[in-house]
C-alpha cells in the first residue's frame, strides 16, 4: 500500500487487517472505497460489519472474510507490503460445497487489473489438475 494511504497507520498500530473478498453482489460500493481517500473522508461506516474474532472487522456482505495478523512490513520508498499470517478464515454455507470446500461454480470472486483499472469475474473452469502417479 502507498505510505500516504490513510488505512497504513492503522494497520500499523493495530497489527492487524482482514481481507474481505468482493463479488459482483457489492462490487459497486467497494469499488466507491477504492476511489475515495480516507485522509479526506471517514469510511468506516461505509458498510455493516463485524470484529472477527482475532480483532479485524470484517465486511458483513463479503462471503468470503480473511483475518490477519501482520508479521512484518517490507518498506521500499513509497510503499508498505504489509506480511501477514492468516488467522482465521469466515465463509457463507451457501458458497460451500458438499465438503465444506468453496464452490467456485456457485462464487465468483472479482478481480481488479490495475494498469487498466478493470474488473474481471472468475469461475469459469479451464481444466484440471494432472494427476500424478
């Protein structure tokens, strides 16, 4: 993340951040958050959430939520890369398949480019793994 990005110092202080995966259902208003800077206007009451139980809020809309604990940050000039552990991860039952796996025919995570600023959906299938003998 950029130094100058509002939510750095926080993650920061707190040692702690979730990432919440988005699909097409809220695309629109997390894509309003990533135009908006948090140094000019407060967005933690952009969506409804919950603290998970590790102490990062997690995005009530997101089906897929994804605890973290900051093990170290990798600082080049402008940029934090925060390294982080996972501690927990929340998924919605109606996103699981029979064995409690996420069904990517049933969620279809959003992918954002960033050169071109787009978005793509995933879950269409291209094939298998190789099994090896």
């Amino acid at each position: 993340l950029v130094h100058a990005h509002y939510i750095n110092q926080g993650i920061i202080d707190n040692k702690k951040l979730s990432v919440n995966i988005v699909d097409e259902s809220w695309l629109k208003e997390a894509d309003r958050m990533g135009v908006i800077s948090g140094n000019k206007e407060d967005k933690s009451e952009a969506f409804a959430f919950t603290i998970g139980e590790n102490g990062a809020p997690l995005i009530d809309d997101a089906k897929i939520s994804i605890e973290c604990e900051v093990d170290g940050n990798y600082e080049l000039e402008n940029f934090d890369n925060f390294v982080c552990k996972i501690v927990a991860t929340y998924a919605e039952e109606s996103i699981l398949n029979e064995a409690g796996k996420i069904d990517y025919h049933t969620f279809k995570p959003v992918l954002f480019e960033f050169p071109t600023y787009e978005y793509f959906v995933t879950g269409e299938k291209v094939g298998d793994c190789a099994k090896m003998n």
